[in-house]
C-alpha cells in the first residue's frame, strides 16, 4: 500500500514536469514559425540595393526601403531625444518619492499610458500636433516627423520611466546617503552617483522602448503619414517601415509585397537585435555594490 | 569647557510624533574618541545623524534644540556646508560602485566641483589612504573598482573618502558591525591613530570596542543622555544604574 502511494506520487510529479517543459515547447513554436517564415520570405528581397535605393513608381520593378529607413531612424531619434530625459528624470523622482501624491499620480497616469490602444495616440497626435500645427502656419505643416516622433515618444515613455524607477528603487540608500554625507549637492548625488550606478537597467529600459516604438504602426499614420519619397525634413511627411509595410502589404503588386516582407525581415531583425543587445547590457554592466 | 568642538543644546528630535531624542546636552571634546551606546532604538543613531544633519533624509523627522560646531549653530548653516566639516561613515562599506580607489578618494572633491591640480589631487589620495592605513595595500591597484576590495578595506576606503574632505569631525555608525575581527581591529587601531587629527564620535554596540578605543563614553537610554563621562570613569564606576545594568550584561 505504501509502496504504491510513493509509486503513484512519482509518477504524478513526473507527468507535471513533462508537462511544463511540455507547454513551454509548445508556446515558443509560434515565435520561431514566425521567425522562420520572415526570414523565408524576407531573405529573397535582401541586398544592398534593398538597403539603398528608394521607392519605385508604381509598375517598375525593384525599389528599395531607404527612404523607410532612414524615416524610422529620425522618428526614433525624435522620440529618444524626448523621451529619455523626460522618463529618466520622472524614473528618478519616482524612485526617490515612494508616498508622495504626486508620485502616486505619476505611476497611475504611466499605467494609463501603457494601457491606451496605440491607434488612440496615433489619434491624440493628430488632434493636438497635426490640426493645430496646420491651422497656425496656415496649411504649410501638416502631417510631420517631428509629430510622429512626439507620438512614438509617449508610447516610449513607461517603459523608460518604469524601468528607472525600479532600477534605482535597488540601489542601497546608504549609497545616497554617504554621497550627501560628503557635502554633495542632492543633484549631483543623483546624477554622478546613483545613475550610473543603475545604467545598466535604465540602458536597456531604453532599448526596450526603442524596440517597441520601432515597430509600431498605428500612432504613425495619422501623424508621419508615410511618405514615397526620401525625406530628411522634420517638419514634412516621412515614411517609416512599419508603415511601408502596411502600404506596400495592402497593395496588389507582388514585387511590393515582396519588398514588404524584406522590410518585415529587417524590422524584426532589428528587433530582436535590441532585444539581444538589451540583455548583454545587463549582464555587462551590471554594477556590483 | 577648554578643547570642546561640538555642543547639543537640548537637543530634541522628533519622527512625527515620536519622540526619539530628549533633551540632550552633550560636549564633545576636539580630538578625542566619544562613544556613544545604548540598547537599540535607543537614539543614538539618530543623535549622531543629527550632527551632520544626514537626518533629514528622513522627511519625518524634526530637531529642536541647538547643535553648536565651533560655537556656530550648525543647523542655521546649509547643510551642504555641515556636511564637509562633518564626515561620516556608515554601517555597512559602501564604496561608490562605479568609481575606482582612487576616484572614491576625491569623490568628495569631484563631486562638489572643487578642480585641483593632478599632483593635488595625488597627493591627497595617498595621503587619505595612508591616514586610512590603506594604502600599503592599495597603492598599486588605485585605477581599480572600490567594490573588488574586502569589507574591512571597503570600510576603510570609506573612511579615507570622508578624511579626504578633511572633515573636523568624523562620526561613524557601527562602522566594524558588518566586519570580521581582524578587519575590526585594524579599524580600532586605525581610529586611535586619527584622533590626533579628527575628532571621532563613534556609535557602537559593542561594549569591550568602546572600552577599548573611547576617551569618552555616553549612554543613552529612551532617548536620554542617561551617562556621559571619560570611558574608565563610566566603565568601573557607572553613576546610573541603567548603565550599570548595560554595561553587566543585564539589558540591552
């Protein structure tokens, strides 16, 4: 009888463990089915005309996606520029005002944030960059980067703002405290000492946010709009590669459907690379107290 | 009285509504050791946090009462100002992470935006790391991170930093409670040694340190200065008995 009971409680030990590795397998089949995919169908349209030439007019075969790259590089850059000063200051002020009201405020509007549809801001872009922009210089500004890129850099600022403030939550109090000890001003304690004490987990903070921004499509097309043509002017329409591959998808030619996975395929190349990138920047600098 | 650096004067500190200090009065004396012990929550930590006015970190607490350095009521100062006269080490060795030995030395100076010259700048470093009897061990690894040393030369580099301010007064906070007992008696030694330059304020649990080490010893009790005397007056012949009982063992 004893011996049957331990029998039976191994066996049901056993079956859970297979079924946890069992489950995991399972759940990461799609990701790499995706993967795989892109790649199979991105990897035709890759070479370096891809990289630098420009869009075609309709009809003419090859074309390539430099005009969407370069207009995913200056949005993102638009959005880092804002977004990483604004996330890390609010990151550190969170950190340092556990209870406060403001503070409490300040975490419920970031969890706000990051819940609201991206097709929202993409909407609250236009109704508070675009409209107004065009209505003051009469036509001239309409549809902008610069907007596009104030859009993306609110839907980057939680990411920043949490991961600062939960970085610098782990670093020992007395680290501040000897610093101020030493007669150093609290700004500069807070910037000298305890941020870089943290860089590691605010940098890739960072990179998670650009990842996710880079891809996002919705909050762009009201407010970058997309545009055919190379575009460098920050106050002009500019395409970017989710949206080239959303217009491009939608079309009914093959050779840009065809450019539309290749752009997929260095989109999520992109993406994962960051993401790669992010978790050695954890592991290399990791400050040890 | 002659050779007094630092006064209280009924000196009251509040968490909210909490009492934690109560009417302290206490002179210490320039270039001497004072200890000051207690059974825990007693207030000694708070007292000695008040000297450099680190305590208000804590939005919640509130002085009331005077605490004269050189005559000067030092809570009217800014507190930026107290702090670089009045150094301090804490509980546990915490070296500035990212910086190296010798960056930890003159973070005080780089920190504050005070610009020297190299050799200057050398010079207190190894004279900070000689005064901290770190140096020998160190001189030929100064580029290297603080972190990498041991706890007892963490503690150490910690307190080199604070003597590179050349602070009148260094007040220490259990600084040999995270250490084994070689790295605690290369402290104590070292604390003698600097007294001739500083002058030391050192809370302590352990009883047999501040026998050891202390010119000066007081006793707080409830947040009472209940005892305050030289070190062999108190430890053969406390005048209260709470003290009497701590310093037997009885309580605490």
């Amino acid at each position: 009888m004893k011996d049957f009971s331990i029998k039976w409680r191994i066996i049901k030990n056993n079956i859970f463990k297979i079924s946890i590795i069992g489950i995991s397998l399972i759940s990461i089949i799609p990701l790499f089915l995706i993967l795989f995919f892109i790649f199979q169908k991105g990897i035709a349209s890759i070479n370096l005309n891809f990289f630098i030439a420009g869009t075609k007019p309709t009809g003419e075969i090859g074309g390539g996606i430099a005009n969407a790259l370069i207009g995913t590089v200056i949005l993102v850059l638009i959005a880092f520029a804002i977004a990483v000063p604004f996330g890390v200051i609010t990151g550190i002020y969170l950190s340092d005002n556990k209870k406060s009201k403001l503070a409490s405020w300040v975490r419920w509007a970031v969890e706000l944030i990051q819940g609201v549809p991206s097709i929202v801001l993409g909407l609250i872009g236009y109704a508070w960059l675009v409209l107004p922009l065009s209505k003051l210089t009469g036509g001239k500004i309409s549809f902008s980067a610069l907007a596009g890129g104030l859009t993306l850099s609110i839907m980057m600022l939680p990411s920043i703002i949490k991961s600062t403030e939960e970085t610098l939550k782990l670093i020992p109090h007395s680290l501040k405290e000897s610093a101020l000890a030493l007669g150093v001003p609290y700004y500069k304690t807070m910037l000298f000492v305890i941020l870089p004490a943290g860089l590691s987990g605010i940098i890739t903070g960072i990179l998670l946010g650009v990842a996710r921004i880079a891809g996002e499509t919705a909050p762009l097309l009201f407010t970058a709009f997309g545009n055919y043509y190379m575009n460098v002017n920050i106050l002009k329409p500019i395409d970017s590669m989710p949206l080239l591959i959303f217009n491009y998808a939608t079309s009914p030619y093959e050779d840009l459907h065809n450019i539309a996975w290749g752009a997929s395929f260095v989109l999520v190349s992109f993406v994962l690379l960051l993401n790669i990138f992010a978790r050695l920047v954890v592991k290399r600098w990791k400050v040890q107290f | 009285m002659e050779g007094t650096i630092l006064t209280t004067k009924d000196l009251f500190v509040y968490y909210d509504t909490k009492c934690a200090v109560n009417n302290v009065n206490i002179e210490f004396q320039k270039n001497k050791i004072t200890a000051i012990m207690g059974p825990s929550g007693c207030g000694k930590t708070t007292l000695l946090r008040c000297l450099n006015r680190i305590h208000e970190l804590n939005p919640s607490a509130k002085v009331e009462g005077k605490i004269l350095l050189h005559g000067e009521d030092l809570l009217a100062i800014d507190p930026i100002l107290v702090r670089r006269k009045v150094g301090m080490v804490f509980q546990r060795p915490n070296p500035f992470p990212t910086m190296s030995i010798y960056d930890n030395v003159i973070s005080g100076y780089k920190l504050n935006g005070i610009r020297l010259k190299k050799s200057e700048f050398d010079e207190i470093v190894e004279d900070s790391l000689k005064k901290a009897a770190l140096w020998k061990e160190v001189q030929h690894d100064l580029h290297k991170r603080g972190t990498f040393l041991s706890g007892g030369q963490q503690q150490r580099l910690c307190i080199a930093r604070a003597l590179a301010m050349k602070p009148d007064v260094l007040l220490l906070d259990e600084p040999t409670s995270a250490l084994d007992p070689i790295s605690t008696s290369h402290i104590e030694e070292l604390l003698v040694e600097l007294k001739k330059t500083v002058t030391i304020i050192i809370v302590t649990h352990n009883l047999a340190q501040a026998g050891r080490i202390s010119d000066y010893t007081s006793f707080m009790y409830l947040g009472e200065l209940v005892e305050f005397g030289a070190t062999d007056k108190v430890f053969t012949n406390p005048q209260n008995e709470q003290t009497e009982r701590f310093l037997t063992g009885k309580f605490g």
